[in-house]
C-alpha cells in the first residue's frame, strides 16, 4: 500500500480552472487535498500554471490520469509517461492513479472502454502497470471503472481487478459509486463486491453521482449529487477496510464551490464516525484480551 496522502481520515475534491481564483483568495478548510487530471495541466503556462504552482506548493495534489489508455492494444505512449514524471516533481505530487480501462485503439475513444476479464488480459494489463512504474519510479494506483457491457468475460470483474493489483503489484484507487454503478447495472450485490477487495492495495478513495436511466440502467456521470445507497455504502468500505482518504468527482453541472463543499465535509464526517468506531473497538479488544488473560 502507497499512501502518500498525509491523513488517512483526508477528504479531497476534483479541482477545475474556474475554481481557482476562489481556492487562492480563501482556501477552504474542509479540503484536505486536491486532484488534476495531469493531460489538462502539463502543458499549461501562463496564469492558469502560475495559479497551479501558488496551490501545489501549499497544499496536498494527487493526480488521476484520462489517457494511460492502460488496457489498449496499441503500444503505450511512453513519450506521455516520461513528461509525467518532471511534471510531478515539480508539484510534488506523489499519487498517481489511471482507470482500469482502455481509450485508445485505432485512434482516440472518448470514453473508457472495459478490458476483457481473461486471464490473459489480467497478465497484459499489469505488465503494462509495471512498466509505467518502472519509468516513473513510483507504485501507482488502479481504479475500478464503470461498464456497461463485458465482452469476452471469463472470470468475474472481482477476480479480474484482484488478479491485476497482484500481478502488478499497484495500488487501487476505489471508487464506490462505481461498484454501485455496476453492482445495479450487472446485478450483482456491492456489499459482497467491496467485501473482496485488498484493504491493504487502496491508496484513495471515490465518490460521486450518477444519471438514472432506468431502474436497471445507472449512468456513471459525475454530474449530480451523491445519492444516499452511495454514501452509504462507503460507509461500508471503511467498516471492511479501514478509514481511507477519500475524494469527490464532480465534473458536470458543476454547483457553487459551498455547495461542493456540503458534500467534502460529509466524507469528513462518515470518517470521524469510523475512526471513532475504530478506536473504541480498539478499547473494546483490549479489554476483552485483558479480562481473559486473569
């Protein structure tokens, strides 16, 4: 496990350009780090960069990669891979993570397409991971991706993701609405789901809304308000894996900053609880342990 993020009870948000000028003038306190997407900043001068250096020297980034394209079929674009590396020096940003998908094949998709659960792909995949780590010199995270279909499926998609953080030897980043997402569109129970997967692989954590399409149709769009079956059911991730950073995608109709905010302190919140849960149980064992022992 890379955890890199200062806190384990941290919570974080996705940041944006028009965002800036406010983060500058009055950072707000109920955010404990931020996330880029490195492919909009990397080549960023001028007052947007100049803005993006004042944050990253004072507080906490981590970065979440859109174009890795980790599962394609086409050679990866290691020119892309050794930009990354001065870029996060110079913000020093020591997480890194990438979808658990492809994006690119004959061209450029724009959408996250889902590789097949094969053993084959499994061992593909990861030796792909272990060649970005290689360049960068640093373990980076995985995260679980929402689908919609699964061609070619041999195992199941908890199998697949496991197989790949092992082979690889990477981190996850985990993203709980996601596992909601597919847990309602391929009928399958979450809880059970998130049950399997390696406490000791999750780097962060993430959360966000999604589009109802139909009662078995749940589009992951990072474009509405967490719904309640989300929240709780990251309630359910720290109880299996422990207190994990954990932040907040919001990349369509994008509310005011405050309202944002609402839901950043509620990941704040859902940690506060487990982590005193977390030390009373703690208590509890020990004096358990302790009356046995006279």
């Amino acid at each position: 496990m890379n955890r890199n993020i200062s806190s384990f009870g941290a919570a974080g948000l996705g940041l944006r350009r028009e965002m800036l000028d406010e983060m500058i003038e009055d950072f707000p306190q109920e955010i404990d780090f931020l996330e880029i997407a490195p492919e909009n900043w990397l080549v960023l001068g001028g007052l947007f960069g100049k803005q993006l250096k004042q944050l990253t020297q004072k507080h906490q980034f981590v970065c979440h990669g859109l174009s890795l394209s980790i599962g394609s079929p086409e050679p990866l674009d290691i020119e892309f891979v050794k930009q990354l590396k001065p870029f996060f020096e110079s913000h020093n940003i020591k997480t890194y993570s990438e979808h658990l998908s492809y994006c690119s094949g004959k061209g450029h998709m724009y959408d996250l397409m889902p590789i097949p659960f094969t053993n084959s792909s499994a061992h593909y995949v990861a030796q792909r991971i272990k060649q970005v780590q290689d360049i960068l010199e640093m373990t980076i995270a995985i995260e679980n991706v929402s689908y919609y279909a699964a061609p070619g499926q041999q195992m199941p998609e908890i199998e697949f993701i496991n197989q790949v953080l092992e082979l690889a030897d990477c981190d996850l980043l985990l993203d709980v609405n996601n596992i909601y997402v597919n847990s309602v569109n391929h009928n399958y129970d979450a809880i059970d789901f998130l049950k399997q997967l390696p406490s000791k692989r999750i780097a962060y954590g993430h959360i966000a809304g999604h589009f109802n399409e139909a009662d078995d149709l749940l589009v992951d769009t990072h474009g509405a308000d967490v719904i309640d079956s989300v929240w709780s059911l990251l309630e359910k991730a720290y109880e299996f894996h422990g207190v994990f950073p954990t932040l907040l995608e919001r990349d369509f109709n994008i509310p005011p900053l405050n309202e944002l905010l609402k839901e950043v302190n509620r990941i704040k919140l859902i940690q506060n609880a487990y982590h005193v849960k977390g030390l009373k149980n703690k208590v509890s064992n020990k004096l358990i342990n302790k009356i046995g022992s006279i």
